[in-house]
C-alpha cells in the first residue's frame, strides 16, 4: 500500500489546531510535521492538497442501530449501507449494540459480531443487559475480556423484555459493572410512568400525540432514579440521547451532589420539534424518546455549549418511507430515524450560527470524547502519531442543503430533508485506506474491525 502524504490542510484535534502535513504508512499516523516534501519519502507516495480543508480525526458515532430486528422486519440500513452512509459523513467508526438473548453475554456478543462481519467500517460494541442471572458477573466478566466496556440498561421497554423488575436484581448488575469497571449507558425513560399515562389515555395515538404519551417527566424521573443508584452504589453512568430541559435539570441536579454522568444527545434533540410529528408524514419522525418543544432545542443547545454535554451521536435506526408509514398508530410505528451521515454538517452549521462552538469542541463531542468514554482511545479519536489513520477532510465553507440527492442511507429520506448545511466531508479514510472521495464510496464489506475496548 502507498503511502499517504496529506498537505497544507488545517489539523483541527480537540487541543490544538495548526496548518500542518499528516504522513500515513498502512494503518497509522506516522509522522505529523509543519513541512514534509514527498520527494523526501521512500517508496510511492499519493499526495492529496488539502489546501482550504479541514483535516479531522475520523468521527465515531457512538450510538447506532444497524441492521435491528424489530417488530418482525429490519431496519433499511443494514451493515453494508450502514458503512457507506457512514463513510460519506466522515464516520469511520460506529459503537452499535449486542442485544441481550438473556442466557450467555458471550453467546449474544458472538452473534452480533458474526453478524457485523460485511461491515465496511470500524466499529465497537455497548452489551444490553436484559435480565439477571445467578452468573451474571462471570458473563460480564467474560466480554470485558472480549473488548466491552460498557453495557445498556433500559428503565422502559418492560413489554418487550428489557426492563430489569426487581431492583436488587439491578443493584446486583450495577455493582458487577463497579468492581469490573464497566461502564453503564442508560436509556432513561420511568416504565411506570408511561404505564400510568397509557391506562388513562382517553385521547388518539397519532404521531402528535407521542410526546404527550412519554412526556419530559418519564425521562427526569428515569434520571433521578438511575442517578440515585449511582451515588448509592458509586458506578459510572453516561445517560444515552438526553431529550428534555426536565432531564437536564435532574442531571443538573445529580451533578451538585458528586454523581459522575457522562451525557449524550443527538441533533434530533437538538434541532427537531414535536411540530414534526403533525401531518400526514408525522409517522417519519417517531423515536423513542419522542421529539419535543423549541423550549426543550433551546434547553439543549445552552448546555452543548456550555458543557454539560460530552458526546453528541445519532442513534441511527433507520426504517424506509414505507416502513415508517404504513402505520400511523404511535403504538405501531416502527421509531426511529437516520441521522449518521448528518451529524457533522449539523453541528458545524449550529456552530457557525451559534458563534460559541469551535470546530475542535465538535471534534471532541464527535470522536475524541466518545472514544476515550468507551476506550478506544488513543488509536481512535485524535490525530497523533501512532493512531490510526482514520481522517476526514472537511470543507468548512462549503453550504448545501440535504436533500433526495445527498442521501445515502437506504431508508431514502432524511429527517432534515431541505435543511441549509455548511460544511461538508469530501474525503474519508479508514486506518490509511481511502474509503470515500470524489463523491464515490470505495469502502470494502467486512474490511471493518473489530476495536476492543482498552482498560481505562
């Protein structure tokens, strides 16, 4: 494989940014340097000017749902659109989710893995955790050795399985994560909450209605709840796609009391309001949690700038047009959206427009943090020698406006559909291999790794 010599880019990490030159040598970052001629450089070398561009460290979405089975189909984007779609957002690492068949861990992280073997990417793994069993510290024990770091817990879902009932069985899990040093990611949603809403509900269940039928209150008393057992127990806890000022308020709260919570939202939270959800294509843009007011974006976007929140990822789960729409019953409606591909633009976009977010802050919420919480870092998340060379190349200036034509997840549509962008990636490569560039996808099927996570 030929070297690779980027020059005359602007190298943006989350300390530092400086015009400088990146030396590739098969997988890694060889040298960084403010001058490296290629004459100087033994053996065949491919130059790529950079000159206008941004040279970033290849972004980790660090929350994704490729190829789920739900509800007796599939999501659009399997393994191979999800890579593709990926690629072309500058994504060269995904962190998808081994679900729990609630008799081996190992066993359920196998079968995930085997099923990610088309996957043209790198990509890591969150393990759920379902139930409790007798053994369940030697299970969690054995995929640690296997590369996880963290696991997921759901405090909704009880009608599907995922709810853990009894709490000492939840305490039991939550100290196996403390003394192996797991990470817990929490889908905070109260189950009885909603449970409560749903026996009283004399009202339809339009996609209008969803927001109403998990309210704000649900997640902050999830919060609270899951906060609690933090600070009794003394684990770490990183609250996954934060969708209310109600939520951030209990975070708030959690934090003056010495909880450490790591938290997570998404650009549908940040950007997209339940006004969304009225019309004949309300069913588009149900999830789970649902979308919300302007007041709930504001709330949100305060504290990304101010801080409070680590990691922005998309929760990627893609369903076709036909799909989403061939319901729009909110107890039916396949939720979900596509978002991976649109991260970055959006958050560069709400940068410009904010004026108080650097682009090495969106480098930090996107690759660099997200790789140190789930400990792929420093091989991921960071330009360095030594790392591997998973770069994109990024045009700051350059405005578009997402559309049918710039879409390449299988589902077809975007929740941002006709929304102005600036910044786009023109060039993505993975550990040295260009896998995106010129508007073509050149990414390989199962040319993705496996990245086990690193002891913190």
């Amino acid at each position: 494989m030929a070297k690779i010599l980027i020059k005359d880019g602007l190298l943006v990490d989350t300390e530092w940014q400086r015009h400088q030159d990146i030396l590739i040598e098969g997988s890694k970052i060889v040298r960084i340097a403010p001058d490296i001629e290629a004459e100087d450089i033994e053996g065949p070398v491919n130059v790529i000017n950079a000159e206008g561009l941004c040279v970033l460290p290849g972004l980790i979405d660090a929350h994704t749902h490729y190829h789920l089975i739900s509800r007796g189909t599939v999501t659009a984007d399997s393994f191979k659109e999800g890579s593709k779609l990926a690629a072309f957002g500058g994504v060269t690492t995904v962190i998808d989710f081994a679900d729990d068949n609630k008799k081996s861990l190992s066993e359920s992280l196998y079968i995930r893995r085997r099923e990610m073997s088309e996957m043209g990417i790198d990509y890591a793994l969150h393990m759920g955790v379902y139930s409790f069993r007798d053994d369940i510290r030697k299970e969690l024990e054995e995929v640690k050795a296997k590369g996880v770091k963290a696991v997921k817990l759901y405090t909704t879902y009880r009608n599907v399985g995922y709810f853990i009932e009894k709490k000492d069985d939840l305490k039991r899990i939550l100290e196996a994560c403390r003394d192996l040093d797991i990470m817990v990611t929490v889908h905070c949603e109260d189950d009885d909450t909603i449970q409560d809403i749903e026996k009283n509900w004399k009202g339809t269940y339009l996609p209008k209605d969803h927001p109403d039928l998990r309210p704000a209150i649900a997640e902050a008393r999830a919060i609270r709840a899951m906060g609690e057992l933090a600070e009794e127990i003394g684990f770490k806890l990183y609250i996954v796609h934060l969708s209310s000022k109600e939520g951030l308020e209990e975070v708030r709260k959690l934090r003056n009391r010495g909880v450490h919570l790591t938290v997570e939202t998404t650009p549908h939270y940040l950007f997209l309001n339940r006004s969304k959800l009225e019309g004949e294509d309300g069913s588009l843009y149900v999830m789970t949690p649902p979308l919300r007011t302007e007041e709930d974006n504001t709330a949100l976007q305060n504290a990304l700038l101010d801080g409070e929140i680590q990691v922005v990822a998309t929760d990627h789960c893609s369903f076709t047009r036909a799909q989403k729409l061939q319901s729009n019953d909110t107890r039916t409606i396949l939720p979900g959206i596509p978002g991976t591909e649109d991260l970055l633009p959006l958050l560069h976009t709400f940068a410009i427009k904010s004026g108080h977010l650097s682009l090495s802050q969106i480098v930090n919420l996107t690759s660099t943090r997200p790789a140190k919480e789930f400990g792929l870092y420093p091989k991921k998340g960071c330009l360095k020698e030594g790392s591997d060379a998973d770069i994109a190349l990024f045009y700051p200036d350059y405005s578009w406006v997402i559309g049918k034509d710039s879409i390449h997840s299988a589902a077809l549509y975007s929740a941002y559909e006709g929304m102005t962008v600036t910044g786009k990636v023109i060039m993505t490569i993975l550990r040295g291999r260009i896998i995106m560039g010129d508007g073509i996808y050149l990414g390989i099927p199962g040319d993705g790794d496996y990245v086990k996570a690193r002891e913190s």
